[in-house]
C-alpha cells in the first residue's frame, strides 16, 4: 500500500504530540549515549569540522533505494507525513516566497504536500499562491529525478520548479545560484557574497540530520535569506529508535561482549536551538513530535530504513549484522519493547524548526523599566 494508515493520535503533553501508524517503517537513528554529534565551532574563524558521517556513501544508499521505484515510493509515507506538517506549519505565516528553496529535497515530498488537498477546503490552493519558484537540491541524482513525471505528477506541472543535483553541505554552487538568479550564467565571477540576501525562504524536510557542519550549513542559509526570510525545517533527532539501538546494543555487549556505532548519532532539542541562536536567527520556534510505528519484527524494520536510503553512515560503521545479533536484538527488542498484539515499535522524534533572518521591522522587547505593570501587582 503507497501510504499506510494512521491508527491512532494521543497528546503527550502541550508541545508533544504522539503519532501512531500502521506497521511499517521509518527512518534513521537515535542518540547513542556515547557517541555524540561534533559541531565546529562558531566563535573560531578557522575551526575545522569533525565529519561524523559518510557522504558519499548517504548519496549510494538514497540512490540504490530510488532505482527500486515502487519500494522507494512505498516507504516514503513518514516523509510525506512530515512534509505535510511543515506546510501546515506554513500554511499559518501569512507571505509571499518570490524564491523557495528546498534543502535535502528528495523526491519532492514538499512540493507534493503543497499542492495537497488540505483538510479545511478553503486552504486548497493558498500555498501554491503564495510561492512563486522552487529550488530542488538533492545529493542523490536518481532520488531527485524519481517523480520528475509531469505526466505522472502533477505538481511538476502545477509549480515552478527547478532541480539541482548537488550536497547540501556545500550549499553555496555556482549552479545553484544560477537557478537563485533565474539565469543560465551569472557575468560577474562566482563568489559566496553573491548569495547575500538572495532567497525568500528555505525548507527542508528530514534531511539535515545527515549533515556533518550543522552550523556551517545554519550560517549560509541565514546568509542567502533576504532580511526577515524565513528558515523552516524537520529532522530526526533526540532519541529516535531508542528501542532499536538499546535492543542491538544489549544484544550486541551479550553476544560479542561490546557494542559498534550501528546507529547514528542525532541532535536534540536544545542542540538545536542553540545552533540557530549561533547562527544568527532571530524569533526562533522549535517543537517536537514523537511518531511511533509498529512492525511485524525487526528487520521489517530495518528493510524500510534500507529502502528509504536512510540506513547508518557513521564513518566507523560496522558493514554488515551477523545474523547470530540479529536473532539476540530481535529477543531482546520482544522482551523490552513489544505491544500487547506482539508488533514491534519504533519511535522517532520529530524536530520542527522556525528561525528568521535579523530585520528592522522584526518585533523587538522593550527596554528594561518600560513596563507599566509590575508583576508584584498581578501575583
């Protein structure tokens, strides 16, 4: 089935809120407890990044995951979840996005959510009003060109949409800033100042989490954005399949008497909020959904992370899982995690995002002593 179903909706607490679908699967990994993300430094001019991750073996895995078109689409139902989320999301700010750039694109998961059916009829077609062209960039050539089918797909033909093959870690491209520009050349030497002030707004969907410089990439999408431009974005963080990775890890210190970085390291909430504080956003917004799936055993598990081009690609990983582990984790996973109908669930926290490029207009806090009612007054 191309789209699983959702089973079930409960609130966690005000700012968490807890999906359940069907069974099936979902994307990367979680926190390891000893084995944290490394972010360069922002207050060095010179600070070198430490790459956690592999990417050119995250451009293979999304590439062989998309030349299996019916599987790659099948699995594409948490993305597509996501993307409708964050436009959602968008849906609320009121705006005009002359240039739109979608970082870590994919196969178009929000180019397809903003020309959904929305649930309230008077939303159909406002996004698509309000954008004027979209800049696709994806790392893996045969992911971002898989629903490139106008025929096939129609938002192809029901927005103005530009692809470009390129990683966003190195964001600034003379390619890409020949689509900014709406130009097939630019006359002046390529050079990063070009892109200052240059784009209207800049998503992204589940993507960054498998970036090495986090903060170099936060700090040139700041950059791009003309001033009171909008950064809005989701990714994997916190502890995503924390079931997962206990289960292997137990499994593993059991089995082998010690435990391989099988799953990635992720950012958490306060991680990310002082990224983009770091980065120069102002009037930032961050919450966080936690999505749980159920699947008939592990590997079912594991199988939909293969064909959703998110398997791990931590640099040391282990390249391959003996099938001795697999039987102890998937044990281990039953004794510690199953539901009551025996399926296996797997969790994954959701980090949504909103930061805004520094503006004039922007709204400000008083200075100290302007109040006109003390708070002695009101407790």
């Amino acid at each position: 089935m191309y789209y699983r179903s959702l089973i079930s909706i409960a609130l966690k607490d005000t700012q968490l809120a807890r999906s359940r679908f069907s069974r099936c699967a979902v994307s990367v990994a979680p926190t390891n407890s000893n084995q944290r993300r490394t972010f360069t430094s922002t207050n060095s001019k010179y600070a070198e990044v430490m790459n956690v991750f592999s990417r050119e073996a995250k451009r293979k895995q999304r590439d062989r995951a998309a030349i299996n078109v019916e599987n790659s689409r099948t699995v594409d139902y948490l993305r597509a979840e996501i993307a409708n989320r964050l436009i959602e999301r968008l849906l609320l700010i009121a705006r005009r996005h002359d240039v739109l750039v979608d970082v870590g694109a994919g196969a178009g998961s929000v180019e397809q959510a903003i020309v959904a059916e929305r649930e309230d009829p008077k939303d159909n077609g406002v996004m698509q009003s309000r954008i004027g062209r979209i800049i696709m960039t994806e790392m893996a050539n045969k992911l971002l060109y898989r629903d490139a089918d106008p025929e096939e797909f129609s938002f192809n033909k029901e927005l103005d949409i530009t692809r470009i093959n390129m990683d966003e870690e190195n964001l600034f491209t003379p390619e890409l800033l020949q689509a900014i520009k709406n130009s097939p050349s630019t006359m002046e030497p390529f050079s990063d100042f070009l892109f200052e002030n240059s784009v209207n707004t800049v998503i992204s969907n589940l993507s960054i989490h498998w970036v090495n410089d986090l903060p170099g990439l936060l700090q040139r999408i700041k950059y791009m954005l003309v001033p009171d431009g909008m950064f809005i974005a989701s990714m994997m963080g916190g502890d995503s399949l924390f079931e997962l990775r206990t289960s292997l890890q137990l499994a593993e210190m059991d089995v082998y008497k010690r435990a391989a970085p099988r799953l990635s390291p992720l950012a958490d909430v306060r991680d990310m909020g002082n990224l983009l504080q770091q980065a120069g956003f102002n009037l930032i917004t961050i919450d966080v959904d936690d999505v749980i799936v159920s699947f008939p055993d592990m590997m079912s598990l594991m199988k939909d992370l293969r064909d959703m081009g998110e398997s791990n690609a931590v640099l040391n990983r282990p390249h391959y899982l003996p099938r001795d582990l697999i039987a102890a984790a998937e044990k281990v996973y039953r004794e510690m995690h199953a539901n009551e109908d025996g399926s296996l669930p797997a969790t994954f926290r959701i980090i949504y995002m909103i930061g805004w490029k520094p503006s004039d207009n922007q709204p400000k806090p008083l200075e100290r002593g302007t109040a006109d009612v003390s708070f002695k007054d009101i407790l």
